[in-house]
C-alpha cells in the first residue's frame, strides 16, 4: 500500500539491487517525523554504512547522498569527503556553481570535525572552492578562496599546503594583476591583502 518498485541498479560488486519507493512524500515525511532524534540518527548511520561500498572512486554517483546520511547520522568526519566528491561530480558535468554551493556546505561542517583534521580539511576545501570560481571565471572570489587556503595554511603551519594554495593563486592573479601574481610566488607578498 505504502510502497512501489522503481526498477533495478547494478552495484560496484556487480549484483543487481531491487529499488523501492513510497508511493508519496507525504507518507514518507510521516514515517520519517514519527522517529525519534536517536532512530533517525541511527537509521542514517545504518544507510551510509550500507551505502558505502557503493561509492567507490570509479561511481561517485552516490556521493551526495551518502554525505546527506553520514551528516544526518552525526558522523561529521566522513560527510565532508563525500560532498568533495559530489563537487567535483558537479564540476565534472560544468556546474560549478552547484559545486561552489556543496563545498561551502561541506566548509560549514568543519568545525565539526576533529582539531586535528579542520585546517587541512578547510584549505581543501577553499582550494576547490578557488578552482570553481576561476573556471566560472569569477577571477576576484577566486582570489579570495586561494588567499583565504594560504591564510589558514600559514595559521596551521602547513607549509606544503601554504605553497599549494599560493601556486594557484598565481592563475587568477595572472590575469587581473600580474605584479601581486608574482609576489604572492616569491614569497606571499601579496596574501591577504586584499582582491582588487
């Protein structure tokens, strides 16, 4: 009564998996807001356990969703990677401003992650969230996300990161000013002072 088919998926493994589906949204919102805080948590965990083997680097399909549950099941480690790999599914098919928009989700999560992960986690992220911009051609934001990685690299004392952020800075600068291009390389003359 409450469910229908809605066809068949072939897995990573190579299985064929039945999928289902509730027949309106108004049912499963029911279900879903009967559930307690700790069942629906639980419940989100189960999923992205079952959900995981399923994403594997060569089907990121996936990605999304199984960030949605790994943030739903309060396991903040794990969705922030997941939603880096649903960026660059979105990037991958030109959407880069929907890929600007999960990365920014997946930096609102980082305080959530352990101390020791969030800096090289957040330069990650500004990083890609840099590259989105430039390919959109949004040369100034992507100034400021690259600046904004070098910044926190510098903070955390991560210099490989540092230099990372400072080699793509030097792209957009490049084009809308040469001269800070030159010496955000030579030494991070130029970071934090601002995109023009």
């Amino acid at each position: 009564q409450f469910l229908r088919a809605a066809g068949f998926a072939e897995l990573n493994n190579g299985a064929v998996s039945a999928h289902y589906e509730f027949r309106h949204a108004l049912v499963r919102q029911a279900v879903y807001r009967r559930l307690t805080d700790v069942s629906r948590s639980r419940l989100h965990r189960l999923l992205a356990a079952r959900m995981s083997p399923l994403c594997s680097p060569g089907r990121q399909d996936l990605a999304g969703e199984l960030a949605l549950h790994f943030e739903e099941g309060r396991q903040y480690d794990l969705p922030t990677e997941h939603l880096i790999l649903a960026a660059e599914n979105t990037a991958a098919r030109f959407a880069y401003r929907d890929s600007i928009q999960v990365l920014q989700h997946a930096l609102a999560l980082v305080p959530r992650l352990a101390a020791e992960r969030r800096a090289e986690v957040e330069i990650r992220l500004l990083e890609r969230i840099g590259d989105a911009h430039f390919w959109l051609g949004e040369m100034i934001e992507s100034v400021r996300a690259y600046e904004a990685a070098a910044a926190r690299a510098t903070g955390a004392g991560l210099t490989s990161a540092r230099i990372n952020a400072l080699s793509a800075l030097v792209r957009p600068l490049g084009l809308i000013d040469p001269d800070r291009g030159i010496a955000a390389i030579e030494g991070g003359g130029g970071v934090g002072a601002g995109a023009r």
